[in-house]
C-alpha cells in the first residue's frame, strides 16, 4: 500500500476519532439523517457496504467506487404529517480520478398556518423547506479498499428566515479477500459547521453520524444479509448504549426480476415505542422490480403511532 493510501485512511480514521468525541448536542439540518433511499430504506437503511448503487451517494460515498456506466435515481418520500421529500443522484466514472457524483436531498414541509402569541390566527401562511446539495468523488485505494468523499452545501428555509452549513460525508469500503462475498462500510457523515444560523442568537451543530456495518451474499441462499450500528457520537452516559443502535436487513432473490426486502432498526423501535407494551416500529419491507436497464423499488416503514412511510425509487444505467 503506498503512502497516498496510508495518508488517505489515517484521515478518514482520525475524522472518525474527532466525530466520535462530539455529544449529540443541540443540532438543525436534522433533515439529513432521514433515509431517502426505497431500497436502503427496506432493508432498515443498510446500503453502508453494498457495492455499486448510486443510491447511497448520502449513506457512504465509497461505495460508488468501480460502478462501470453512469447511474442515476430518483427516490420520492411520503413523510410524516404528509411532509414531502426526496432524492437525486447521478455518478459516472472519469478516468485516473474514479467515479464523480452529484446528488440533490429536499424536505418540504408544507405551508402553515401564522398565529400571535395567543394562538389566534392572523390570516397569513409561511412555508418551510430544506435542501442538500452535494458532489462526491471515490476510487479504489487497492488491497480490497475504497474510499469516497462528498461535499454537501445545506440550506434551510423557515418563512424569511434561512440557515445554511457545510459538511464532508467520508467513507471507506473494504472487500475482504478471506470471507466469501463479504464487505465492509464504515461512514461519517456531516462533518462541518454551520455558515449562518435562523438567528444571531442560535449555536446549533450539524448532525453528526457515525456508522459501521457489512453486507453478505449468502452462497446456499439467494439472500443478501446487512447488518450496521447507527448514530455512533450519540453519547446516552452508557457507554455501551451504541449496542442497541443496531440495524439488520435482507434482499431476497424471488427471481432475476423481483427482489423482496425486510428490515429492522432497533434505534427506530427505542427512540418511539410506547412506555408500555410492545411496538412494531423500526420494521421495514419493500420490492424491487428490475426491467431491462432499469429498476423500481418500493418501502414500507413503520414508526408506530407515529405512522407510516412510503418511498418510490426508480433507478437506471445510462450507455
């Protein structure tokens, strides 16, 4: 491994130590951490260490390392509260440089109602909106390594009032030469500040994310098998909390057309399950439909009483 290598994966790891020592804290741009992706959502946001989908341009940027033709996608959100969202992204490989991406997240919250300090309305609407706009670079850094880059410009709109921030996104794949079909992600996303805050009085913190997990292609069953620990800088005062911040999903193979998709994330189910009782938030499922150069998925996740998310994706290469 020469040292443009050796350098490139001490930076990425000494970013991860620095990530890793912030509190969760008081944060905007939360927009960030929602999973926009149909087929990463129905498999519980587990494309951290799937190989070669433009999907996960904003879950970990390496693994658009050694795509061979352009891709795009377009992935659409039926949020909470009838809040809209989506997604865009698009790669290609360049040579010596690797593979470029740009990608476009936007959350629309819709328009609402003003009112005084009495709670009477006035008769006037405002809306908020949120935006990510972000261009990523990967390549290979050889013996089983890749790594990938993104610089995000964040903007936040609430009536004439606006934030924005900047943030890397820095990922590291890894297939391992001595376990079959098995890879490995690790990613940090949002690693930045704040460029102007709604007010002068405001101090937030972008989102940190931390997460790590792998992916494996069963050899005696048609299943792709994911697993990742999720929002690794959250410190609880446990220190062994990060356990139970886990996530698992599978793609099943029903044909070479149909792929069905079920999750979990335990950090979902922790964070709105009831006092009492039991939930079934953080449960995930979906379909993806190959049609010649082309892809359709579909999610279903649940959040208990809460409610429900729907995400449409359709991707596709380019010649």
């Amino acid at each position: 491994m020469n040292a443009y290598r050796i350098v490139t994966i001490l930076t990425l790891m000494a970013l991860s130590s620095f990530a890793g020592a912030q509190s969760a804290g008081t944060t905007t741009f939360e927009f960030l951490k929602t999973q926009y992706s149909a087929r990463g959502a129905a498999m519980s946001n587990n494309l951290l260490a799937v190989k070669g989908d433009v999907n996960a341009l904003f879950i970990n940027p390496a693994v658009l390392s050694g795509i061979k033709k352009p891709q795009w996608s377009i992935n659409y959100v039926d949020h909470l509260l009838d809040f809209q969202a989506g997604q865009l992204a698009y790669t290609r490989p360049l040579d010596v440089v690797g593979n470029v991406a740009v990608g476009l997240l936007y959350f629309n919250y819709g328009d609402f109602e003003e009112t005084n300090q009495f709670g009477e309305t006035t008769g006037r609407t405002f809306s908020a909106s949120e935006f990510a706009l972000a261009t990523s670079i990967s390549n290979h850094l050889g013996e089983g390594f890749d790594y990938g880059l993104s610089l995000k410009f964040i903007y936040s709109s609430l009536d004439s009032y606006n934030a924005t921030g900047l943030a890397l996104d820095a990922g590291l794949f890894y297939t391992a030469p001595y376990l079959s079909n098995t890879q490995f992600g690790f990613a940090i996303s949002n690693l930045g500040f704040v460029l102007s805050n709604y007010t002068n009085a405001s101090n937030d913190k972008l989102p940190l994310f931390l997460r790590f997990g792998f992916a494996k292609k069963l050899e005696h069953l048609p299943l792709l098998f994911t697993a990742s620990l999720n929002d690794l800088t959250l410190k609880t005062g446990d220190n062994m909390d990060f356990i139970k911040r886990f996530s698992i999903g599978g793609e099943f193979d029903i044909s070479e057309v149909v792929k069905l998709r079920v999750g979990y994330d335990n950090g979902i189910n922790r964070s709105v399950k009831p006092l009492q009782g039991r939930s079934f938030s953080g449960v995930s499922a979906g379909l993806g439909i190959y049609w010649k150069s082309f892809r359709l998925d579909y999610a279903f996740s649940t959040y208990g009483d809460l409610g429900t998310l729907n995400r449409l994706g359709v991707s596709g290469n380019l010649k």
